[in-house]
C-alpha cells in the first residue's frame, strides 16, 4: 500500500522552542493514524523551506527530521509506534513559496548507492563515532579526503549512510549514531568539530543491513545540483 501526503507550514526543526510546536501541530492537523495493514518500514521526505532569517544558515536536514518523527511514531504510532522499526529513510529539501513536507511511505527502501564521481565512499569498520566530535573517526575521512574542505560552502551536498547491523535506531536523529556519523563529516563538508556545515546537506539517505559480516557504515558523501535555491523538481 503506497501513501503520499503534504502538510503545509513552516517545518521547523529539533529544539527550536515555539516554531517547532506549531509545526507539530500542523503535523497532528493533516496526519491520521495508519491502517494496520500498512507494513511499510521505508520513509521518504521533502521539505520545501522559506528562506532563512539574515545571518543563519537555514534548517539541518537530520533536525528537520525530528519532529516528523515525534508525531508520526510517538503520536501516530506509523511504523507500529517504534522508531527502530524504520528501515530506511530519503530526506530532501529545497526552498519555495509554499512551505510544507511531503511524506511518502515507500514499498522498498529507497537506493543507497552514491552517483558518480562522490566526493566520498568508504565503509568504516571501527566503533561508530558517539558525539559529533569523535576523534577516530575524523581521522578516518580526513585520511580519505583532499586536505580542507572540499565542498565548504557548496549548498546542495548528498549523504547516504548505509549502517552494518540490525540494531541501529535510524529514527534516533537527533542524538543518535546517525547524528554522530554525520557531524562527523566536517572535515569533508566544512565547518568544524562540534559546528558542521551540515545545512549544506540537501539530501540524506539512511538505510541498514539487517545481515551483515561487517560492522560499522558506508558513507557516500557527493555534490548534488542543482543549487538548493532552485527548486529540486
């Protein structure tokens, strides 16, 4: 059973005070709870976003997240009311004069794969980092990358994580392995330790293996046109 739905508002991201409460409550106005036989365990998500207040960069794609999350798995119960139950999640975002998201709940998980050419891809075997500042795994992509930034103030970057083992919680964005691993990115998508660039990810794409002989995440990191201030279709 495929289910597509738009909710128009202002999205606001994680711990953003009372923004963030009204659009929530845009959410709980336009959403409904799902059918039990609706199975799926795959999300698909685009935000359309105002232009940002002068001087800040504008809303993180892994904040942005949080909310919907809060209200369609805590409120709503999709996905039998158990973030760890989601299997994958595609995440878009663009500016426009019609603010809102689009929800999609998709049959299969969306692909994972990098396009040509990526910046970076490269599976991590060690521990996976557990603040934004995990020093290991830093290293790991300052060794893989081109020294400096290569993509530092470029809006319009793409991230796919692919997470080895059943057990990561892919709906545990704000805090979660999943936050860390992308904080950790900075010395590819600029900014630095504890204060990513990651506004300049425009999509996002979280998925796992429940099978695996390998432990760790794949990390495909790639420039992404056309520029966030056109429209993405």
């Amino acid at each position: 059973m495929r289910l597509l739905v738009r909710v128009a508002g202002v999205p606001a991201g994680f711990a953003n005070g009372a923004r963030e409460q009204l659009w929530k409550e845009a959410l709980r106005g336009a959403l409904t709870p799902l059918p039990v036989e609706v199975g799926s365990r795959a999300l698909r998500l685009h935000f359309v976003l105002p232009p940002p207040a002068p001087g800040r960069p504008g809303s993180d794609l892994d904040n942005l997240l949080d909310p919907v999350l809060a209200v369609l798995v805590g409120e709503l119960r999709w996905f039998g009311g158990g973030r760890p139950s989601i299997e994958a999640i595609e995440a878009t975002k663009e500016r426009g004069a019609e603010p809102g998201c689009e929800l999609e709940l998709l049959a299969a998980p969306p692909s994972s794969a990098a396009p040509q050419a990526p910046l970076l891809d490269a599976l991590f075997e060690g521990p996976l980092p557990r603040s934004g500042t995990d020093q290991i795994f830093t290293e790991w992509v300052q060794r893989l990358v081109t020294p400096g930034p290569l993509a530092i103030g470029e809006p319009g970057l793409g991230v796919a994580l692919t997470f080895h083992g059943p057990r990561i919680n892919l709906g545990d964005i704000a805090t979660g392995r999943p936050k860390n691993v992308i904080d950790c990115l900075w010395p590819l998508i600029g900014g630095r330790a504890g204060a990513p660039d990651d506004h300049l990810v425009t999509e996002l794409r979280l998925s796992r293996l429940a099978s695996s002989d390998r432990a760790g995440v794949r990390v495909a990191v790639w420039r992404r046109p056309p520029p966030f201030d056109q429209p993405l279709r």
